[in-house]
C-alpha cells in the first residue's frame, strides 16, 4: 500500500515519532527514576530501559524533567489506588492503619524494596530539585499525612483508636515509620514484619 502524499510529494507521516506504547514506556522508566533518583537517571539508561532512543524520548517528552514529571503522576496514582483497595477491604480506622503499615512492609520487600519509593527517594532530592519538582513531592508527602490523619480520626470516631491520641502528632510519626520502612527496604528486608506491625499499632493506644 502506498503512503498518502503531500502535495509537494513528501510522505505525510515522515517525522512523525515513534509510536510506543505510553504507560508502558512511563512504567518501564519509572524503574530507572526508583533505583536512580531523577539526577542519576541519564537519558541513555531511561531509553535503554524505555526501548525508546534518546530523540524519541525528546520527542514524546520534551525533556528528562517533563518525563520525570509524567512518571511521578503515575507512580503516586497508581499506588494510591492499589492502597485505596487495600483499605477498602477493612472496617475500622484501627484496622485500615493496620493494613496501611501492612501494604507499605510488604512494598519495602526483596525486588520491589530494592527499586524504592519514587516519593521516598524524591523527598531526600528536594534541595537539587528546581521549585515546581520540590512542590510536587512535597504535596504527595502532604496527602500521605492527611490520609493519615483522616483514619486516625475514623479510629477515635468509631472507638478502635484512643480519643486522648493527637492525630496530627501520631499522623506525623506514622509517616515516618512508612518513610523509614521504604529507605530500610532499599538495604534488606524487615525480616519481623508482623512484631513490627504489632509494636506500631501500640502507638494508636
């Protein structure tokens, strides 16, 4: 079949990028941003992970900075959701913080430990990242404590959590437990998940 011309005879689809599957391609750099960061993770390991050259990243993205961008959207919705399923599953307020220390010990595991938490990793970046990628991590760090406080707040509300508890204050070490569980995760695992589990949950007390 032959290719519609232009007038002037040129093909009508020279030029065009490669045409690539979208997420797959995010998912696939997503890996390299993880194990990297977003300073380290060169053009040349993004496309070989991508299975994109260096122009047809240009070309889809614009620049490293933009990708990154894309990747980080995906990342914090895609967990997001899988951790909105989990909680679905639970009754309490009690229980739903349970299954979230559940679902982050579980994350900070062999393989997926070892690539790390893209929100996690960017957080310690903050200082070399320009303004608008500093904001962006912070608010996910921000909806990570507000959905803390909001289960805290269900717990008191329906009794599984004690009312004197502050939730702003338990929310804050909450997170940094979740935090710390995914930089740990980076090295080995946390071989006594379930006594871990346990001893956190005292803190709802």
């Amino acid at each position: 079949m032959n290719r519609s011309r232009l007038p002037n005879g040129k093909n009508k689809d020279r030029g065009r990028p490669r045409e690539f599957d979208t997420e797959l391609a995010l998912d696939n750099a997503m890996l390299v941003f993880r194990e990297k960061g977003f300073h380290a993770a060169s053009i040349a390991e993004l496309g070989e992970a991508m299975h994109l050259t260096a122009g047809s990243i240009y070309k889809a993205f614009k620049d490293k900075r933009t990708l990154f961008l894309n990747v980080f959207e995906r990342y914090t919705s895609l967990r997001n959701e899988a951790l909105r399923q989990r909680l679905a599953t639970q009754a309490t307020g009690r229980e739903k913080l349970a299954e979230l220390l559940r679902f982050y010990l579980e994350s900070a595991q062999d393989v997926e430990g070892r690539r790390g938490c893209l929100v996690v990793g960017s957080a310690t970046e903050l200082q070399v990242l320009d303004e608008a990628l500093s904001g962006l991590v912070r608010q996910a760090v921000i909806r990570n404590k507000s959905l803390l406080v909001s289960l805290l707040a269900q717990g008191q509300q329906d009794g599984s959590v004690s009312a004197s508890l502050d939730t702003e204050v338990a929310a804050e070490l909450i997170l940094c437990l979740t935090f710390g569980m995914r930089i740990v995760g980076k090295m080995q695992n946390v071989t006594a998940r379930e006594p871990t589990l346990s001893l956190a949950m005292k803190l709802l007390d």
